[in-house]
C-alpha cells in the first residue's frame, strides 16, 4: 500500500512539472504573441520598456534574438531538468532494487535463525539426555562417537561434576584428548 502511495505521489510531482514547463512555454507563446500583435498596446508599452521611448526607436531584430536566446536558454535548461530526472530515477530504481535485496537478507537470516534456535533447542535436550544417562554407559557412547566436536560440546555442555564423572568412565588417552581439547 505504502509503494503505490509513493509512486502516486511521484506521478504527481513529474506531472507538477511538466505542467510548469507547458505553462512556461504557453507564456512565452503568449508574450510573442503580444508583440506581433500590439494588443492593446502592450506591444508599445514593453517595447518602451525594453529599448526606448518610443517604439520606432526598438531594434526589432534584436529583441528577436533575445527571445530567440531566452528560448534557447529554456531549452537547454528543460534538457538538463530531464537529465536530473533521468539520474533521480535510476537511483530510485538502485534504491528500490537495493530495498528488494535487504527484504531477502532479512527473510534469510530469520530463517537461519530459526534454524538456530531449533538447533540449539536439539542440543539442550541431547546434553539433558546425556546428563541422565548413567555416567559409564555415557562415556561408552561419547567414546565411541566420531564426531569428536560433538562429545566436546556436549561435555561442556553439562554440568561439570557431571562430565568429570562421564570422562572418569572413558579410556585415559581418550579423556585426556578431549580435556585438552576442552582448555581454553
């Protein structure tokens, strides 16, 4: 909902302005026309203002070339308004674009979190689990597990008269490797 506010509050803007510049041009349209046709003698009144007392006096030609020049100067200014607008919406596009990107970390990391918890929720029932086991019949199994990283976890992951009596029960070389590996 809150996107097709913002792109109808765009439309609105890029509207505003092309209204401005058709009103401009309908104004300069105007003011030529004025002059071509003395319209209640504005033609006299501006042509004063511009170049003289008196309307004879005026260089046709050169006020010709000024509005020729103003024109040119509206134009050039019109296209540089259209070059900011192009670079305005390719960094909307960018934005946007990015915004889409952050959306998907977003939903990948709570994903990955969830994942975690429910690892994390796995492993604390497997340490209860081995926390009341039988110490002897825990150090078999730990003994004889491959995944070394995993009975060290576990290890420290009970309480610590538990795991001391859990190692008391394994083979020595092996209690020992996994007391070292446990050391900070």
């Amino acid at each position: 909902m809150k996107g097709v506010q913002k792109r109808m509050a765009e439309r609105e803007k890029k509207a505003s302005k092309s209204g401005r510049i058709i009103i401009l041009a309908i104004i300069l349209a105007v003011v030529f026309a004025v002059f071509l046709t003395d319209l209640g003698g504005i033609k006299t009144q501006l042509l004063s203002f511009f170049g003289g007392e008196d309307a004879e006096e005026v260089d046709y030609e050169a006020m010709e070339q000024a509005l020729l020049e103003k024109e040119s100067e509206l134009e050039s200014k019109l296209e540089e308004i259209k070059q900011y607008e192009n670079r305005l919406n390719n960094k909307e596009r960018e934005l946007r674009e990015m915004e889409s990107q952050l959306e998907l970390f977003e939903m990948e990391l709570e994903q990955q979190k969830l994942e975690f918890e429910g690892l994390q929720t796995e492993f604390e029932q497997l340490t209860k689990m081995y926390s009341k086991m039988e110490p002897d019949k825990a150090a078999e199994i730990l003994e004889n597990m491959e995944d070394q990283q995993l009975v060290i976890r576990i290890l420290t992951g009970i309480k610590e008269a538990v795991a001391a009596e859990i190692l008391s029960y394994m083979d020595s070389e092996t209690a020992a490797r996994l007391t070292m590996e446990m050391a900070p």
